[in-house]
C-alpha cells in the first residue's frame, strides 16, 4: 500500500493571482452599481427636504396669508419680536422654521433684552436645521464664515453689530427670485432706520420671482400658476468650497436677510449649473445631482429639472407672470 503525501492540496500561485484579478473585476463591476444605488438614495432624501420646505412655504401662507418674506438684506438675522411680514428683517429659511417644528429655535431672544437679543442671536446662526442641507453635498453642521464682511447686525441691539460666529449654519437650498438680478443689499443700519431707507428696495417692484427684500408674494400674484413656477430649488456652489472655506452665494448664515446665500435666478444669463469644481455662479441655481437640479414648485410638487433645460423654459420657470406658463411634466 502506498504511503500518502503529508502534502494538502492548494492554490497554484496562478490560480491564486487569477481568483483575485476575477475578484477585482467584480469589485470594478459593482462599484458603480453601488454608487448610484447610495445617490438615489440621497437624492430621495434631498427632494423630501424639498417637499418639507415647499409644505412649510405653504403653510406659511395658510396663516399670514403671503409666502414667506425676503428679509432686510444679508446684515440682519431674523428677530421673533418683528413678526412675519416686511418688518422681519430675517429671510425664508427662518420665517419657515415655526412650520418645520423648529418653533423653540426661531422664539430665540423673543422679548429679551439687548444682551439677551445677542445671545440668541448667536446661538441662531450656529444652529443647523439637517432639512437645509442635501446630503448629496453636505451634512447638516457649521461651515466657514465670512469673516471679513460687515454684519451681521442683530435687530435687539439696534445697530451695534455682533460678534461674528467663525463657523455658521448654511443652506443648501435658495428661494426663487425671479429673473430681474437686484444685486446686493444689507439693509439699513438700525431698525427705526428701515422706515425710511432705500436703498436698493426699491428694485423690488421688478422682481416677478417669489422672493425679495420684504416682499409679501402671495398665490394669487403668481399668474402662471402655481405649478408652472419654481418656489425653492438648489443653488450651485463651487464643490471646492463645500465644506473647507466658503464660497460667494455661500459666505452667509441661511438665517440672514435677502442675499445670493438664500435667493437665486434664471435667465440667459443665469442658466441651471451643475456644481463644478473651480467655478462660482453665485446667482445660479443648480446643484451635486448628476443630471438633473431638484426644485419644488409653488404647489408644493418636487421636480428634477434636466440641466440640459432650454434657457428660455427656464426662465419662465422663474418667472411668476410672464403669461407663458410651462408644463414641467412635458419636459
């Protein structure tokens, strides 16, 4: 009888190598698979933010009976003791927080004093809401400020401006302004100041988009329809600046007044832009999607809009009365 080898049977070194180039194979094959299976998933997730903002925009109107307001400019924060309408000198993004279940945030320093005011102040712009943010570009937390820009100025102090937070709370998402660009305005440097200022307020009066400096747009001014017009989408920021420094139209705390930060437009001009590295388009929309920038309409209908979109559907997407409305479910 034959003696058996101590020897156990094995891999050859080229079966081995070939086992591991089939495994990187496969590995190459599902990768891409995975990539897109976790993007649709975040995808899913940025337009059910969309949805909540559109809800929240809604009812907003429901009980004041106009969208939310455009604010002072980007030197003001929003201050609960000014109410709703255009003597609130903060944006959307903090006149909707009552209707995201954030009433305790946007109550911060109500009937407080001055150094109180500051306080809260303070703590609301480093206060991120997860709801503004896409998770496709970022997660909800502080990023970089604009440190060397004037402001903000707190409403409760009455001109003296505030400390400035080195990291603040930003938006992802950018109310539609329409297609006439009013530039940039800060508002005036006191509250008894705003009942006389102008500066660029008076711009306004062109605006045909659903947000601007103190603007109370209600349903019936959109001609168009409410499901012909863009209400919030993305903004287009430089995926270089995402998170390490900040970006122009990405340099303020979302909670601040009408600005590039909160607001954004489309004409010929400003076209539906893909985030992409080294480039800034400040009054863009667009955003980290392949493909496609996400928005909710004025009917509270989330849609992704083809960023190959004709320029002129566009802009009478953002465009609240020009009388030629668009069936975005024919594009």
């Amino acid at each position: 009888m034959k003696a058996r080898s101590g020897k156990k049977p094995g891999f050859t070194l080229v079966e081995l190598l070939v086992v591991i180039t089939i495994i990187g194979i496969l590995i190459a094959l599902l990768l891409p698979a995975v990539q897109a299976a976790r993007e649709a998933a975040r995808r899913m997730q940025c337009s059910n933010s969309l949805k909540q903002l559109g809800l929240a925009c809604l009812n907003h109107h429901q009980t004041h009976g106009f969208l939310p307001c455009g604010g002072w400019g980007h030197t003001w924060l929003g201050d609960p003791d000014h109410g709703f309408g255009e003597d609130q000198p903060g944006g959307w993004v903090y006149d909707v927080l009552p209707y995201l279940e954030q009433e305790a945030l946007h109550q911060l320093g109500a009937g407080g004093t001055a150094s109180e005011k500051e306080t809260a102040a303070t703590t609301l712009a480093t206060t991120p809401v997860s709801v503004f943010n896409c998770p496709s570009r970022r997660r909800s937390k502080l990023y970089p400020h604009n440190a060397g820009s004037a402001g903000p100025v707190n409403p409760g102090i009455d001109g003296a401006r505030m400390d400035k937070p080195p990291n603040i709370c930003k938006t992802c998402y950018c109310m539609n302004a329409g297609t006439y660009y009013v530039g940039h305005d800060g508002g005036p440097g006191t509250i008894a100041g705003a009942a006389g200022y102008t500066g660029n307020w008076g711009k306004c009066v062109d605006v045909n988009g659903l947000s601007c400096w103190r603007t109370e747009v209600t349903i019936a001014n959109i001609r168009d329809g409410t499901s012909n017009t863009y209400l919030i989408g993305e903004k287009n920021i430089n995926p270089d600046r995402y998170e390490t420094t900040f970006a122009p139209g990405d340099s303020q705390c979302m909670y601040n007044g009408h600005d590039e930060d909160n607001v954004r437009y489309a004409n010929s001009s400003y076209k539906l832009i893909p985030d992409t590295p080294g480039s800034n388009a400040e009054q863009c929309f667009g955003g980290p999607h392949p493909g496609a920038c996400m928005f909710v309409f004025g009917d509270g209908s989330v849609h992704a809009i083809s960023y190959s979109i004709d320029v002129t559907v566009h802009t009478r997407l953002a465009n609240r009365k020009d009388g030629e409305p668009i069936d975005v479910s024919a594009l």
